[in-house]
C-alpha cells in the first residue's frame, strides 16, 4: 500500500469480521443437509461440512451448488439453510467482535464510505443489522442478490464502487475474514486487500489468498491505514503473526 494513497470507501464483511454469530451458519447448514438426506455421523455429511468451512465467505448458494451438482437442489438448500439461520438468529442473536463498531465510526469521521458485505441473503442481513441496531451505521449493504453474484467475485465490491460514485477502486481498501473476502478483493482490484484473524480462515491461508496484510481484528483497520506500511510490516502485522 503507498503511504500517500487516499481511500474512499471500506468494502467490509460482516460475520466473522464485524459479527460474532457464534455456531448459527453450522448449524443452519447442517439443518440444510439433513432436509436433503446428508444426515450428521456420516462419511457425506464429513465432507460437505469441512468443504463448507473451506470456503466460508462464499455465497450459500454457491456453495450448495458445488456441492449438490444441481442448481434446482441448491436452491431448495439455500433456501432450507436462510430459514433456519433466520430463526436461530431470532433466537439467540449475535454480537458486534469488539471493537468493530468503534473502527467504522473511525473511518467514517476519517471520510471513507462504508459497505458492509455479506454472502447471506438480504433479510438475513437487514435482521442482523436490526439486532445489533447497526442499520444506520454504513452508507451501504449490500449481498448477493443485489450484485448478481456473491464472493470470490468482485461484484459486490464494484456495485458499491457504482452505487457510492467512487471515482477509482483503487482508492477502496477490502476487509474480511475469509479468502473468498480477499480474492474478491484482488479481483475488483482495490488498492488494499486485508485479511482479519477473527474468523474463518488462518493468516498463511489470507496471505496465500492474496491479502497485503492480515490484523488481528478490524479494530486495527484505522491504524495500519495510518501507518501506510507495506504489506507484513509493522508493528500490527507483528502482532498478527504472532496470532498463528
């Protein structure tokens, strides 16, 4: 990243890099299994769940489609799994990680718009926006359904280039959990790509992906931007390594 590069708006995940849901997405998803006949205990059910966690950040339906082979089945999974996640988040919630609220106030005072992205659909997000009372907090959210496709693909991140007037991707900086968020990322071709270590995915499987640095939380989002440091360097990305 150049140390004079200013940047206009922050494309940030929401679970996993903003949002603590706990076990809701496996839990849905093996409910989501379980309605097309892929039972837990067994060899299938194994598979499909490590493969799942393998590419969390991926849109759902993508994600059933790979595994099902049958776009109709991936649908009705699809479907299955926003059901069933809608009604565990109802009732038991999600939290803010700390320190995520505070980071995106940040940035906003600093100036940057604000997307917060997510691969569930749009109720699902608008109910954990409503929940944590975060729907005034972004300029922007945005899921599949409005960009055409999920992550790994750039749509997201270059519809809020479009609905936000962004003059230049390269001055939007990417921040998620996930090597989905990061390829995404790349392939827009935003000027900073970060990976956080509050989710999914380990630094060597960030940095593998393409991120230009990896942060404990989003909480070090304001700072290392600040620091203009290279990719790893730093006292943050220290920090970061020492976390794996």
């Amino acid at each position: 990243m150049s140390q004079d590069r200013s940047f206009s708006l922050a494309v940030i995940d929401m679970a996993g890099t903003t949002v603590n849901e706990g076990a809701l997405q496996e839990q849905a998803f093996a409910r989501a299994l379980a309605a097309h006949g892929v039972l837990a205990g067994t060899d299938a059910f194994a598979a499909m769940t490590a493969q799942a966690r393998r590419t969390m950040g991926t849109s759902k339906e993508l994600v059933f489609r790979h595994l099902f082979g049958d776009a109709l089945t991936a649908a009705d999974a699809n479907r299955t799994f926003e059901a069933a996640y809608d009604s565990l988040l109802e009732r038991h919630g999600v939290e803010p990680i700390p320190g995520a609220e505070a980071a995106i106030l940040d940035l906003r005072e600093r100036g940057l718009k604000i997307c917060l992205a997510t691969g569930f659909g749009r109720h699902t997000q608008n109910m954990i926006l409503e929940s944590l009372g975060w729907m005034g907090l972004a300029d922007l959210s945005l899921c599949p359904s409005d960009a055409g496709r999920g992550r790994p693909y750039p749509d997201i991140i270059l519809t809020a280039v479009l609905a936000l007037d962004i003059e230049d991707v390269r001055s939007v900086v990417v921040a998620g959990d996930t090597t989905s968020d990061v390829l995404a990322g790349r392939r827009a071709g935003a000027g900073a790509v970060v990976g956080v270590l509050t989710g999914a995915h380990s630094e060597a499987e960030l940095q593998l992906a393409g991120a230009d640095v990896v942060l404990p939380s989003m909480c070090h989002l304001p700072q290392w931007l600040d620091s203009g440091s290279p990719a790893g360097s730093g006292e943050i990305g220290a920090e970061a390594a020492a976390r794996h």
